[in-house]
C-alpha cells in the first residue's frame, strides 16, 4: 500500500439552490465554510483530491473522492 498524507482542509462552498420564490431583501445567507479530513490522493495546479477512505492492498481503491479547487482552501493541516 502506497503511504498517503492524511490533511485536514478548511474551504469556501456555496449553498444549495433554493427550492422556493425569495423575496430579494430577505436573502442573506452567504458562502459557508466546511473542513474535510482525508488522504491527499493528487495535487494539481488548481485542485487536490482527497478521500476519507482508502483501501489496502496493491489495488488501492477510495470511496468518497472529494476535488477541492485551490482557490477554495483558507487552511490546510498535515495530520500525524
């Protein structure tokens, strides 16, 4: 099994689409932050890629792959 760093990430998300007619003035809701934990798949000029579950083994797979735009991140932590 390949070692991967294990990172704690603090980024910007927008919310969700309303479901609903809003009237303009009561809208006030903004961006949100989020932290994610997991292990630092790829790093690209614009993105990482991270996964909170990888398997063993000489087959890696990972379930719950999450790609995080660099523009996005505010803070990132290696974890021991």
């Amino acid at each position: 099994m390949k070692e991967r760093d294990l990172v704690k990430v603090w980024w910007m998300d927008s919310r969700g689409a309303t479901s609903s007619w809003s009237r303009v003035e009561d809208i006030n809701e903004g961006v949100c932050e989020m932290v994610s934990v997991g292990y630092l798949l790829k790093e690209h000029d614009d993105h990482i890629v991270i996964a909170p579950h990888i398997s063993t083994g000489d087959d890696q797979q990972a379930c719950g792959v999450m790609y995080i735009p660099l523009c996005a991140i505010i803070k990132r932590e290696a974890l021991p």
